[in-house]
C-alpha cells in the first residue's frame, strides 16, 4: 500500500491510502493527524505489525471509520491494532513529558486495567528508540516540505 501524506498551506492536508487493489480511502486533516498517524507507521513497521491501522486500511476498512464512534464502526480491533494504538499513545507521551521509568511494566499495566484478555507486547528500550527515531525521521521529512508536496511511504 502506498500511503501519502501531502502538505498544505491553508488547508487540511491530505492523508491517502492506494491499497495493493487500487482502491484509494484518504482523508482531510490537521497537523496532529499527520503525526498521529506518522506515529503509527513507525509503530507499525519497526514492531512489523500487518493487522494494525495500516493493514486494516489496506484491507478495506475506510479511514474515515476510525472516526465513527465505537459503538458504530463494522470493524473490531485486532491484538495488534490494540498494540499499535496503545504503543502510540505511551510512546507520544514519553516523546512530550519525559519517558517511563519501565515501559513494559507501564504497558503491562494499561493492559490489566483496559484490555485484561490481551497480552502486552514485549517492548525492550532498544525497540522504543528505533520507534522513535523511525517517527522523528518521518516527522523532520514531513516539516521540511512546502506546500503541496507529498511525503510517500510504503507499506
């Protein structure tokens, strides 16, 4: 899957997705999206992920349904779709407020209090620096674009 992400000056940018089939699910959106989502393709590569966001867009979920609320989407989320999301989340925090002490216990802990029928993915500190250094590649790449040029991944 080809995902691009295209900078605007005025306007949403756009996130697309051209799935290996040619169809195409995109999206407007504001810059925390863009990094959100940049986040998620660092997640989602280094832990080699293939059921997570992208490969759920990829198999044909709209992006725009990740927007419905819960109660209302027609999909459900996979091991690695929570994994994905929840390594986001802490990763993000860690990059904003200084990092964990013990992230896999942090993780583990998430997990009994939110999704007890799940295990925790192992994280080891290497694995969380490449995440972040993959993410702040993206996230540099993505700044240094001027309007209407695009940052293209695979996937």
């Amino acid at each position: 899957m080809e995902i691009s992400f295209t900078r605007k000056a005025f306007k949403k940018h756009i996130i697309s997705c051209k799935r290996t089939d040619g169809s195409v699910t995109w999206m407007q959106c504001d810059d925390f999206f863009v990094h959100h989502d940049l986040m998620h393709y660092a997640v989602e590569t280094i832990m080699h992920y293939r059921n997570a966001f992208y490969g759920m867009l990829e198999s044909g979920i709209d992006i725009s349904d990740f927007e419905l609320p819960k109660e209302k989407r027609t999909f459900n989320y996979s091991s690695e779709a929570l994994h994905s999301e929840t390594l986001v989340g802490l990763i993000n925090t860690e990059l904003s407020q200084g990092n964990f002490e013990d992230m896999q216990q942090v993780t583990r802990e998430m997990y009994e209090l939110n999704y007890p029928s799940v295990t925790a993915p192992e994280l080891s500190p290497e694995l969380v620096t490449r995440i972040k250094e993959k993410y702040q590649e993206l996230v540099l790449y993505w700044m240094k674009l001027v309007p209407n040029e695009k940052l293209t991944l695979q996937f």
